[in-house]
C-alpha cells in the first residue's frame, strides 16, 4: 500500500490537499483560511493536537516556496499552533482504540498490558536504569494501548552489566538502581503516583 500528497495552491487562501492510496483518490480536501478544520494525522503514533478542531490562520511555506504546514487557532485551548497540511480533515472520524486484552499471544512473543508485566521481565530503559544490558532476544512485549506503542521486554537473567566508562563527567541519569527499585517505579508509574 502506498500514500501519496498532492499539494495544489490555487491562490494565497486556498491550497487543495489530495490523497492517493494505491493510485486512487482516498480525500481530496480544499483548506480555506478562516474555516474549520479538524487536526487528524494518517500516522497512528501521530498525537499532537490530534482530535482538535482549529480555524486555519494562514499557511507556511518552505524555502522553495511549498506549502508544508497550515497556522492555526485551537479552539478548545485558544492558542495559535502549527500544524501539517496533511493532517488537517473536514469531518472528524472516530478512531476506536485497538484493545489489548492482558495477554495476547500473537507469534512467539506474548503481549503485556503495563500492569500485568512479569516481576522478571524489564524493558531497555529500565535495564539501562540498573546498568545493566541484554544479551538474549526480547522473550515478550509490554504494551501501551494509551500511546499505542509497544516495548520489548528481556529477562533478568539473560543480561550482563554494562560496560564503565573512564573519565566520565557528569551524569544526568541515575544508572544503580536495584531490582526492587525498579519495580517500586512501575508499580508507581501504573497506579498513577509520582
């Protein structure tokens, strides 16, 4: 599958934003200054200003002359934003979030909500977190339906610690927490506490 934008300015308040999947027309929108929009990105991990409806303001051009981003006022918060062109839509449709049931076994590896994570299985970050790094395969994913993102997740068992650096200056990041540290953080990070 593929998508392609076509970008046509028809004069300094209007630009036409076509959308082709697979050759065909899937949106072919014209965006007026001073109208309502709907800021609606085609890329799912695309989350900024999404769902808010907008007046456009004015468009930005590239050095080349391109129009590449819509000025626009956010009417639930009132302020001014930027926003692609391409992200823009007339209507506003419903994107259901794709439920993650606690465990779903899709290949080999199993999928974890946060919640449901196995006290032996850490994320990169939270192995980094420990000084530590793995040396396996990732053994399952933890998931995210909020962010709709997935994370790999290693045993315990199967890392070794990081190498130390010489003459290293300041550090920003804490990199000796212990095991029971780190769960104490998700379990804080899952109930909602800071």
């Amino acid at each position: 599958m593929s998508m392609h934008y076509e970008i046509k300015v028809w004069n300094v308040n209007e630009v036409q934003v076509i959308l082709r999947i697979d050759q065909k027309i899937d949106r072919d929108l014209i965006i007026k200054v001073g109208e309502t929009y709907w800021v609606q990105p085609d890329n799912p991990l695309k989350r900024k200003h999404r769902g808010k409806q907008c007046v456009v303001k004015g468009f930005i051009k590239d050095d080349l002359g391109t129009v590449e981003a819509a000025e626009v006022y956010l009417l639930g918060s009132k302020r001014s934003a930027k926003v692609e062109i391409t992200d823009l839509v007339q209507e506003l449709k419903e994107e259901p979030l794709r439920p993650y049931p606690n465990k779903i076994v899709q290949g080999p590896e199993p999928r974890y909500n946060r919640e449901n994570v196995p006290d032996i299985l850490f994320t990169d970050s939270e192995l980094k977190q420990m000084g530590k790094v793995p040396i396996g395969e990732a053994e399952a994913f933890v998931v995210y339906a909020d962010q709709k993102r997935e994370f790999k997740l290693y045993n315990i068992n199967a890392t070794r610690d990081r190498k130390k650096q010489r003459n290293v200056g300041l550090r920003l990041t804490k990199t000796d927490y212990s095991i029971q540290e780190i769960l104490d953080k998700r379990k804080r990070f899952n109930s909602g506490e800071n």
